[in-house]
C-alpha cells in the first residue's frame, strides 16, 4: 500500500513561487538602493535620447503647445542625463529655429 502523506506541488505553483520571489527581490533592491542605480544596473535608462527630444519639440511647434515647448525633460547626452527644454542649442539646431518662446 502506497500512502502519499504529503501533497503533491504542481509545477505551475513552483513557478509562481519563484517569479513572487524574483518580484519581491526586485521591490526591495528597488526601495533600498533607489530605482535609478536599479535600472542602470540592468541597463534600463529612464529617460530619452535627444532625437526622441526634437522629435518631441517638432510636435510642440507644430501645435503651438508652448507648456511643452518650454517644460524640462530629462534625457541622455552622450550617456549623460540632463534636464532640456526645446530652447536648447542642440534641439533647436535640428529643428532650423523656431518661433515659439517660454515665458521668463
């Protein structure tokens, strides 16, 4: 006579049982050491490059959006992140000038 005294854990629980870990790894890697050094670690950057930025700024001039002209994002630069707006001299070369202004 077999009698099982314990019960059986499918695969598909285990599985489960290791992604909660992984996820709970991550939330506290995250918490404790900030999400940016996180990131960088696996290579995630958070921001944009700069031609994701002109193409941003071409959609702000051709709406007339001056809140999105004007307001700073941070992106990378040469692997260095900064904070721009549209009035930067690198965005604005590529965008050949522009007639929308941000308020002082």
């Amino acid at each position: 006579m077999n009698e099982k005294r314990g019960q059986e854990l499918s695969i598909g629980t285990l599985i489960l049982i290791v992604l909660g870990i992984i996820v709970l790894v991550l939330l506290v890697l995250g918490f404790s050491i900030g999400w940016d050094n996180l990131f960088s670690k696996f290579r995630i950057t958070s921001g944009s490059d700069l031609s994701a930025m002109v193409a941003s700024c071409k959609v702000a001039v051709a709406t007339d959006s001056t809140i999105d002209f004007c307001q700073k994002k941070k992106v990378r630069v040469d692997g260095k992140p900064e904070e721009i707006n549209c009035l930067d001299d690198r965005v604005l070369r590529e965008l050949g000038g522009s007639k929308l202004t941000c308020p002082a």
